[in-house]
C-alpha cells in the first residue's frame, strides 16, 4: 500500500510518500510496524493525539481495518477559517 506523510511528519520522516508491504491489521499496528523501522518514525508517530489519518483519502480512526486500503495518509490536524 502506498502511505503518505503530509506536513510536519513528512518533514519528520523525510519522505512524502512510500510504499509499504505490510501485515498489519489496523491502522495501529501499521504504525506500530513503521515505528520499529527507523528512529525518524519513532519520532514521528510519538504523539498520536496530533496527528489524523485517512484510508483512501477518507478520514478515519486509527482502529480502523486495513483491508482492501490502498492508501494511507498522516497529517496533523487541519484547522480551517
């Protein structure tokens, strides 16, 4: 699946987009996985209550299923005016 990273955690991650071949059943475990790969990412997904994610550019909750998801995004939240 492709998982993208949008402002401050792109910049945390140094990419703003990959692809990852993963297990995992939930959005939690993909980041648990991500997490385990890199300090950068460790970093990144310190603090979950600042960040947001949509699976198939629809937002969602982290304890949401993976299956049949093709995109994955992260982004902090957004505030509008």
């Amino acid at each position: 699946m492709d998982v993208l990273y949008f402002a401050w955690v792109r910049e945390r991650i140094g990419l703003p987009k990959e692809r990852v071949e993963t297990n995992a059943i939930t959005v939690t475990d993909l980041i648990e996985e991500l997490r385990a790969k890199e300090e950068r990412y460790e970093v990144a997904f310190s603090d979950l209550s600042a960040l947001r994610v949509a699976l198939d550019q629809e937002l969602s909750d982290f304890d949401a299923p993976l299956a049949g998801v093709r995109e994955v995004a992260f982004f902090p939240p957004m505030t509008g005016g």
